[in-house]
C-alpha cells in the first residue's frame, strides 16, 4: 500500500473515530513517534508551572535572586575547586 494511501487510511478514521478512540490513537502515535520527536520545554506544564513558581519567588522578594556577576563567581569557584581535587 502506497503511503498516501496510508495516511488517507489514517484521516478517514480520525474523522469517523469517537472521543475514547480518539484518545486511544494519540496516546498510541505519540508513545511510539516520541523518540522520534524533540522534546519542547514550552509544552511541558510541569516545566512552565516550575518557571512560574521561580518567577513569583523573585517577584514577590521570597527569593532574591543572583546577579550574573554572583553566578559567575561562582561557577569560578566551582571550577577551581573541582581542578584543586
């Protein structure tokens, strides 16, 4: 069977396909392309709830923060240390 063939196969029954199935299917595509796909930090809601968490602390004064001189300084420090053992 041609692939266009294939993927009209595939249209037809996402078209005529009830939401359960539907389900089935997406679950089914996207375990089996996902090595195939890169992952996108951007529709990852754990990552962005994370994100947002950090900003809020900065925000509201919970955290301060570091300049970017203070990281670093301390990337330096860590640098030299690891180099010292």
């Amino acid at each position: 069977m041609a692939p266009i063939v294939k993927r009209q196969r595939l249209h037809q029954y996402i078209e005529i396909a009830n939401n359960h199935d539907i389900d089935l299917l997406l679950d089914y595509v996207e375990n089996s392309m996902s090595p195939y796909v890169p992952y996108n930090k951007w529709d990852d809601h754990e990552f962005i709830a994370e994100m947002e968490a950090r900003v809020k602390s900065l925000e509201n004064g919970t955290d301060k923060g570091h300049t970017w001189e203070e990281v670093k300084e301390m990337a330096r420090q860590a640098l030299s240390a690891k180099k010292a053992k």
